[in-house]
C-alpha cells in the first residue's frame, strides 16, 4: 500500500487532486471524530484523551505533508479548479497543524485570499488561530476553547469593543450573533 504522500506522485490532473483531497477530508474528519468519542468517553484530562490528541497531530502532520507536496507540484488549487471540499481541505490541514506550519504557509493564503480562492473568514480563522497558538489575543473572535464540562469558551479577543468592525471588514457575522450560535450548540449538547 503507498503512502499517503506518494499517492501525489501520481496525481496528474486536478481531478487526481481533488479525489486525493477529497479522500483526505474524509481521513481527518475521521480522526477528529475519534478523537471526540474519546473526550466523552474519556474525558479531556484523561490519558486516553492525551493519547488519542497525539495520534490526531501525528496524521495531521502526515497530511501536512501531502498538503505541502500537492501545492509545490500544483499550486493553491481553487474550487473552481478541484471542487469546493477539495478546496477547503487544504485550508482545512493548515487550520490544523501546528503553528510553524500555519506561519508557514500564511503568506500564501493571504494571496490566495486576494484572489478569492480562500475566503476572508478562513483568513481570520487562520489568523486567530496563530494568535491563539502563540498565546497572545485574538483579533476577529474565531477561537473557542472546550472546557472539561465540554461547552465552549471564547479565547481572550484584543480591544474587543472592536472586534465587530473588524469581524465586518472579514465578512463575518458579529461576534454576539456568533455567541448566540455557539451557545444554542452547547445547550444541545
């Protein structure tokens, strides 16, 4: 059986990639679900919660690299080009890694989100997350963190009285509307 990362060798038409990204969303929602089941099983101060994150970055790093190979061989491929799941598994796989590679891979995204193949909220996402990761506060009010009760808590925001002008100037809903959202998932929860 190929690695993951040699299955881009053979990829030689947008269509290869976008079956190949397609095939590796479904990789990483997988994990990402597994690694749910385990924090409500578990609970996230448990070992087997810490066992099963470990595992989730061991693959995203392994997707990192496919994401890393696949832009070097072709380019920030647009939706238009692989599809739109395709698409935003490439963001996807960064918004996941780890903050070296977000940095990484940052200057790229913002010119791709100059010409429309990355929305300005995955651009924000993605800011806030390196914020986040460094641990300094986040500017658009994109990051929560899961409490150990499971419902979800806002990182700190900078000059929050300015957030929604900020949030606005990204597309983005306000930060009370998306507040709203988050709360009507935890009391589902």
């Amino acid at each position: 059986m190929k690695l993951l990362i040699e299955l881009v060798d053979d990829c030689k038409s947008n269509d290869d990639v976008r079956k190949l990204l397609e095939y590796l969303f479904e990789l990483d929602q997988l994990s990402l679900r597994n690694e749910g089941e385990v924090a409500l099983q578990y609970g996230l101060d448990s070992n087997e919660y810490a066992s099963s994150h470990n595992e989730t970055m061991k693959l995203n790093s392994e997707y990192v690299e496919v994401v890393k190979k696949i832009v070097n061989k072709f380019g920030w491929l647009s939706a238009n080009e692989i599809g739109t799941i395709a698409n935003q598994t490439l963001w996807i796989i960064v918004q996941h890694s780890d903050l070296k590679t977000q940095q990484e891979f940052y200057p790229l995204m913002e010119k791709e989100c100059e010409k429309g193949n990355i929305s300005r909220e995955q651009l924000a996402k993605l800011i806030d997350r390196m914020l986040v990761l460094e641990g300094k506060e986040q500017l658009y009010g994109t990051q929560f963190k899961t409490n150990s009760d499971f419902s979800w808590e806002l990182y700190p925001i900078k000059d929050i009285e300015e957030v929604d002008l900020r949030r606005n100037g990204f597309g983005l809903k306000s930060l009370q509307e998306e507040l709203d959202i988050m709360n009507e998932i935890n009391k589902s929860r």
